[in-house]
C-alpha cells in the first residue's frame, strides 16, 4: 500500500459537497428529486437572490446570484425554497465527521467544502479507495453528491474538484498539469476572479497554462506579490499545510444586506447602517475581539460597487464607534446615487487577549470587569432581542444574515 503515498509529499484531498443546499433539501424531501430546485434568501422581495440551485435548475439557465424574477423567466417551473440553515449545518456537521475519522488533519473552509490530509492513513486503503469509499459514504448516510479531488497540495486538490460534478474524483498530480490544468481558461483557475482575469487577458494570458509560463516580473507589476502566487500555482506550486486550526483565524468580521429597493432615503440607510453595526458589534463580542481599520461597501442600483476603509487610532468593539466611523465614511464616499445593498467591516482584527498587551493595564481591566454584563446582555439580546420581555418576530431573517458566518465550522469535533 505504501507505493500509492508519497515518501516526501503529501495526499491531500478537497471535498467539495454538489449544490449543497438544494441536494440537502432534496436528501429531506426525495419529491423534489429531479426537478429544478433553487434556494434564494427571500423570495418574497428583491433580495430573492438564488444562492444555489439544483443541477435541473443549472440546466436551464439558473445560476448563483442571479435575481430571482430572471431565474424564474429561464425556468417556469422553478421550485423555490427559503434556506434552512439549521439544516445545512447538521449535515456539514456529519460530514466532517465522516472525513475525520479519516484523519485528524482536517480544514473546513466553508459550510459544504474542506480539506484533508490524508498523508500516512495507509490503513484505510489506496488514496482512491479511501475517495470512493468517503464519496458512497457520504451518499449512503446523508443521500448528500460530493466531488472529491486528490492532489499532492491544496490548490491543486482544489482545481480537481471542480474538473468532474457531481460526483466525480479526479487525481491531479504535478506531472498532469500540462495536460489537464494549462489548457483550461484562466477564469476557471481558482484565486483569479472576474477583474483579475481581465487584467490578464489584457496582456494575452488567456490560460492557466499561459499565466504558468507568463513574464514574472510583468505580472508582479501588474499584480503586486499575487501576481507571484499565481503563476507558482499555475505551475502546481502550494506550500500552504492543510490546517485544522485555520477554522479561527479571522482578519475582519462584517455584515451586510440587500434592500428591498434601491433607496436614497437617508433615513431607511441609517436604520440600516444602525442594524449592520449593531450584527458587527455582537460578532466581534462572540468571538471577543476587536479592531482598528473600518470598511464600507456601497452597491448602487446599477450593481457598480466601492469599498472604502479607514484606519483608525484605537482598536474597537463598540457598536457606537463602529457606527460613528462608518457613518464618517459613507457620507464622504455615497454619490448620492440610488443604493442597492450596504456593508459594514471591521478589519484589522485581533482577539482582546492579543490586544490587551498593547493596551493601558488600567483601561484593559476596567473593560475586563465589564465583559461578563456585556455577555449577558449579548445572551440575551441573541434569544429575545433587544427588549428582552419580548420575542422578536423575525428570527428567521437575523438567521439569513449571519448563516455564512463560520463560528459553527468546528461543531464536528465537539
């Protein structure tokens, strides 16, 4: 067995669960099996925005983020369904257990993908016998399609899973990149998206296999030291470890939402302005940190989007500091145009353990003593909301705004 492992390398897997959402409905309702089938946040108003679809739904046209009113006009027959995100995460949850009695080395990296090292698990049989044995596993138990790509490093892993949907394994080894990745379009190369890939196709990089061979030194111009990156992963270059810990690391934590309409009401923008930092405040106090630059995303009513940050002179975790200092920024950057969807980040971040060493003693303590209240009141504000003598009456919709927040990501080991 020991000749399908490398003495050096390692095998790495990338799991990566098909139309996730829409296979867990249908794993729950078997009617739906077969038919088109989208998930889409609210499909009672605009922000209806299809979030996945069934590969019936995909076949006629239905894709990620398009609008809810144009996916019906491709597909009459459309079943549409709110997300259920309890749902979701009992399934991911037995999902990564099913990978980790694999192995230890496990990375979740979203709620329907991870990856696995599975370097030195001889035991459980041939790199593709453990694949199909954790690809019928994964059916038989949840009735939930995965693709799975086998690799010697995570980009690489990454690329395979996509090559064959739904259910495909796909072994992308160093030496099969010139067949197999070089020729693919250098928009399918994960890592480069939609601007990045214009900024290539510019200089006539119209291939992952043609970035691999691009001009080094061009390309960090153009790109800075991504530009790097991107051409050692074009030539199956990826140092990164698959990292179970990875789960905890986080640099910002932000909110945002869609409106209804496209508005230019400045009182219905501050209600959401006061809403998106209050979701910013009670995240930074769950994982407790905080942080020292704020962002602002504005996405006006012809989908054109800016991002503007400031760096500040304190670390904060307040949700009147956030509000002051986005507020600052978006009345300096808003255009007045009609506003679509708004966000609210908080960069820079750290957690208070880390940052208390950089702050005054006293005032660090003096917060310190404070911080079971500010849990309680959190406890409390999360289960009845924020008059705790009375239930609020949109739950559900508290639940579309922090469902892909990836606090939940590690419940398998627990």
């Amino acid at each position: 067995m020991s000749q399908w492992y490398p003495k050096k390398g390692r095998v790495i897997f990338h799991v990566d669960m098909n139309s996730f959402y829409a296979s867990v409905e249908m794993a729950y309702n078997p009617k739906l099996k077969g038919k088109p089938l989208a998930i889409a946040g609210n499909p009672e108003e605009r922000k209806g925005i299809i979030v996945t679809s069934s590969y019936e739904a995909r076949a006629k046209g239905v894709r990620t983020t398009m609008q809810l009113w144009e996916a019906r006009r491709l597909c009459p027959d459309l079943t549409v369904l709110r997300p259920n995100f309890d749902r979701y995460r009992t399934a991911s949850k037995e999902m990564f257990q099913m990978l980790a009695a694999i192995t230890t080395c496990v990375q979740p990296v979203s709620i329907d993908e991870g990856y696995m090292d599975i370097t030195g698990t001889e035991e459980h049989g041939s790199p593709i016998e453990i694949a199909e044995n954790l690809q019928q596993q994964i059916k038989n138990e949840l009735d939930l399609p995965c693709s799975i790509g086998i690799a010697p490093n995570k980009f690489l892993a990454k690329m395979a899973s996509d090559m064959k949907k739904p259910m495909g394994i796909t072994i992308l080894r160093k030496r099969d990149i010139r067949e197999k990745l070089w020729p693919l379009p250098i928009e399918e190369m994960y890592g480069v998206g939609e601007k990045t890939a214009a900024k290539m196709r510019a200089i006539d990089i119209q291939t992952i296999g043609d970035l691999a061979n691009g001009d080094g030194y061009q390309l960090k111009q153009l790109f800075g030291i991504n530009g790097e990156r991107l051409k050692n992963r074009a030539n199956g270059m990826d140092e990164r470890p698959v990292d179970p810990d990875a789960v905890h690391e986080f640099k910002s934590i932000g909110s945002s939402q869609t409106l209804p309409t496209d508005t230019v009401d400045e009182d219905e923008i501050r209600q959401l302005m006061n809403l998106l930092a209050d979701n910013v405040e009670r995240r930074m106090k769950r994982k407790q940190a905080m942080g020292r630059s704020i962002q602002i995303m504005i996405r006006y009513y012809d989908r054109t989007t800016v991002t503007r940050s400031k760096k500040l002179h304190d670390y904060i975790d307040k949700k009147e500091d956030i509000l002051y200092a986005a507020n600052e920024l978006f009345q300096k950057h808003w255009n007045t145009e009609p506003i679509r969807l708004l966000g609210i980040t908080v960069q820079d971040v750290d957690e208070k353990q880390n940052i208390a060493k950089q702050l005054d003693l006293f005032t660090y303590e003096k917060e310190a003593e404070k911080e079971k209240l500010y849990t309680t009141i959190d406890q409390l504000t999360q289960k009845y909301g924020k008059n705790t003598f009375k239930q609020l009456q949109n739950d559900t919709d508290d639940e579309l705004r922090t469902s892909f927040q990836k606090d939940f990501l590690d419940d398998y080991k627990k």
